[in-house]
C-alpha cells in the first residue's frame, strides 16, 4: 500500500516541475520577470539598464518600481525615468503617457517642469513633412508653450523657445504648401487667404517673403490692385534685396489690371494686409532664408535626461522633495 501511494505522489511532483521549466522555456526574449528585491536595488538595476541603452527593459524595471512601491520617493522618480527611457525607445505615446501621469499626481514637484518638457520633446519628435497631416506639429507648438508660460525661467524655456520658432516656420510651410496647390489650379481666393495667414500669424518664419511676393500675384488676379502693391510694398520695406521683391516688383509693373466686377471682390477676412508703420513693415524680424518644409532636426536625447536626485540608499541631498 506504502508503494501505491507514493508512486502518484512523486508523478505529481514531476509533472509539476516539468510545467514550471516549460513555462521558463516559453518566456518571451525581453519579457520583465517577476522581481522581488528591495526597491533601491531595483530602482539601480533599472538606472544600469538604461546606460547600457536598454531602453525598453529601463523603462519596464522603472515601471515595475512604481507599481511595488507605489507611495515612495522612488515611485516618483521611477515614473519620469520611465517616460525619459521610452522617449529613448521611441515609444512616444508611452512616454506622453507616463509623462502626463507625472504632473496629474505630482503637479507641485520640482520635477513637473521637465514632464512638461518631455511630453513635448515627444510631440515634437513626431513632426511630418508638410505634404501630411500637421496635428502633432500644432500639439507640439501648443505643449511648448505650455511649458514656457508655465516656467519661463526654467532650464527648460530656452530651449522650448528655439524650437518654437522652428515649429511655427514648420506651420507656415504647411500654409504655403496648400496655397500653392490652391494658386496651380486657378483658385484665387483660396490661395490668398493661405498666404495671409503667413503674414498675420507666422511673422517671423522664413515663408514670409514669398507668402508676400504671392500675395502679390493673387490678388493681381482677383483684380484688387492697390492691396497688390501694398503686398509688394511691404515685401519692400523688409525684404528689399530679394527675389521674391524683384518678382513682385515685375509683377506690379507687368501685369494688366483687370477690368470689371473682379476689382469690387474682397477676401473673407478683410483686403488689407495687417502693416505696421508708414514703411509697411510687418514686425521685427531677421534677414530672410531658404524656406525649409521638412520635419525640424530631432533634439539629441542625451541632452534631454533628467536630473536624478535619488540615489541607491535613497537619501541624496538632491532627493525630489514631497509634493
């Protein structure tokens, strides 16, 4: 009897040690187990695998901190190197998400500013060429001057006001890109009030000369001479040397006035181009370049980590403070 029962006994045994190996054997490469140590221990392990540019696996042993320790100062500052490590994966909706997980709960920390920066970097990172769709490049635009008006005296700001500039040029070839297809195809009046919208509201971009000179021929061919001239005196005034200014000045010179209803048309939003002074200058802006119509450069990565102030023992003196 000792026999019989023993023998299912160790079959059960075996069998169970089997399903354990299968299940080792059958892990996924790169899949998280299941770890149990102490939290600055596995807060440090995460830290080596993000400077052996392990990113996923940081981000995955960032995450799983947060979720063990929930309520410790390694909780918070694991779930901004999580967002920072999936930025460097390129997982951007991932590093939004942590980011954005950030400031809902810790909106105080000394540390938000740079959540705020990150959930931009991740924007902007995704900005397409202008023949796409621009709602991320417009989500960037808005997320950076989140972070300026929110610290404009932070680290941070500069930066963010750098690649505005370069976001807003990036809109405004959009604007042109449309125009341009409106002006092939005879369609006047679409075409003038894209690059209107140039000149009111992206001053400051390398598309402003054009978008002037272009002004110049639509509405030549709407039949409004006078706001072509003023088009062409305003391109004058600020960019006098160029090509666009010969262009418009021929142009003015050249082209017959249309006689007729034509001359009686007004645009939507007003026939005026917004001028500002007796010379018809637009703002103070700097010499003009090559209109550029691609994704702006990509922000190196490495300047972009955060200030860690926690340590292994978890008592730095640069240690995030509470909330």
């Amino acid at each position: 009897m000792r026999n019989l029962t023993s023998r299912p006994l160790a079959l059960v045994l075996i069998a169970a040690s089997l399903t354990v190996a299968g299940c080792a054997r059958n892990r996924t490469k790169g899949e998280l187990p299941y770890v149990a140590r102490d939290v600055g221990t596995l807060y440090d392990t995460a830290k080596d695998r993000l400077d052996k540019h392990q990113y996923k696996l940081a981000a995955a042993l960032f995450d799983e901190v947060e979720r063990q320790h929930p309520y410790s100062i390694w909780a918070r500052r694991a779930q901004l190197m999580s967002a920072f490590s999936y930025y460097l994966d390129q997982d951007y909706t991932k590093s939004i998400q942590s980011a954005q997980g950030f400031i809902a709960v810790h909106p105080g920390s000394p540390d938000a500013a740079y959540a705020y920066y990150l959930v931009s970097l991740d924007y902007y990172q995704q900005i397409a060429d202008v023949t796409r769709d621009q709602k991320i490049t417009q989500q960037a635009l808005d997320s950076l001057n989140e972070l300026i008006r929110r610290y404009p005296d932070s680290r941070y700001a500069q930066d963010a006001r750098l690649k505005v500039d370069l976001v807003k040029d990036h809109l405004a070839g959009k604007e042109m890109e449309i125009g341009r297809y409106y002006e092939k195809r005879g369609q006047w009046l679409a075409a003038a009030l894209r690059f209107r919208r140039v000149v009111d509201g992206y001053q400051s971009t390398t598309h402003v000369p054009e978008a002037l000179m272009r002004l110049t021929e639509t509405y030549l061919e709407l039949g409004v001479p006078d706001q072509a001239k003023q088009a062409a005196a305003v391109l004058g005034a600020n960019y006098p040397g160029t090509w666009w200014y010969q262009r418009a000045y021929k142009l003015i010179e050249e082209h017959p006035v249309k006689p007729g209803p034509e001359q009686s048309k007004t645009l939507n939003s007003g026939a005026e181009i917004v001028t500002r002074g007796e010379a018809g200058t637009i703002g103070n802006m700097g010499q003009p370049g090559t209109a550029t119509e691609t994704a702006p450069n990509a922000a190196s990565p490495a300047a972009v980590r955060p200030v860690d102030r926690t340590t292994a023992s978890g008592t730095a003196g640069g240690a995030a403070s509470d909330d």
